[in-house]
C-alpha cells in the first residue's frame, strides 16, 4: 500500500494491479534523497523518517521482495565509492582538498576555495567534461558534510 501511494504520488503508470518492479529506480532513489535529506538536516523529519525506515525494514524480509518483484534498499552512495568508480581516490591524499571542500565565509575564501577546485578537476578530470561534473559532485558533497559538522558544532550538537 505504501509504495503505491509513493508511485501515485510521483504520477508513475498505475494501473488497476501496479507493476511496482518497473519503477523500482524511482523508489530506491527516492529512498536515497530522503537518508540524503535527514542526513543534512538532523532537525526536519522526525516522525516521517522514522516510519520510513520501519516500512524499508519491513520490505527487506525475502517474502516482501519477491512479492514486490525488486529490493527497495539500494547502497548507500558515497564519495569514496564514486571516486573509486573514476579511478581518483588520490583525490582524498592532495594537500589541496581541505581549501577545495571547506566551508567559505568571506569572498577571498570563496575565490580561494574556487580556485583550488578549479586547480583539482583540471588534474584529474583529464579534459572530460562528465567526469569534472562527477568529481565536482563530489568535491560539493564533501563541502556540505565540513558545513554540516561546522553548524552542528555552532549549535552544540554532536559532531557528524
């Protein structure tokens, strides 16, 4: 019932009897934003998210899975995993990813922080542009986790 109400709700093709296993893409990545989201934001979704891990604990028993026709759980996506996929995790060892992923808070070290990402994807995108845009993601996602850990510290919350 729950994963119907999430395919009506993203306006997926729904019939009379739902082919869950068709959108099975849809919910794992639905599943991801929503961890994504808690994860950024500690203070927003209590009660839903909650529910919502019951529900995937619920779907992982093998009888669910094969009624549902597809496991909703889907690996957690990670920076190492995808600059392992580009073949760049000495990315993680240059002197120059602390300023590339650091929070910024003036314009000098904005244009600083700017520079030393711009300086990194020449180096290790080798002129193709997918893959600046995948290592650029992941030079963001690790700006947003030094953020994260910077406010949470602000406010007097446990690190991250």
């Amino acid at each position: 019932v729950h994963m119907t109400g999430l395919a009506v709700a993203a306006s997926l093709k729904v019939s009379h009897e739902p082919c869950l296993e068709a959108n099975a893409d849809v919910f794992r990545e639905a599943f991801e934003v929503g961890r994504r989201f808690k994860g950024m934001n500690p203070d927003k979704m209590r009660a839903s998210y909650g529910k919502l891990i019951y529900m995937l604990q619920d779907a992982t028993a093998p009888d669910v899975i094969r009624e549902l026709g597809f496991d909703p759980l889907s690996r957690v996506q990670t920076v190492h995993a995808e600059l392992a996929l580009l073949s760049c995790l000495d990315l993680l060892e240059e002197p120059e990813l602390p300023l590339a992923a650091s929070p910024a808070h003036s314009a000098e070290a904005a244009d600083a922080k700017a520079a030393a990402t711009a300086r990194l994807l020449a180096r290790f995108a080798d002129g193709d542009a997918e893959r600046a845009v995948r290592l650029e993601r992941c030079l963001l996602s690790l700006a947003d986790h030094a953020c994260l850990v910077e406010a949470s510290s602000s406010r007097g919350l446990a690190k991250v």
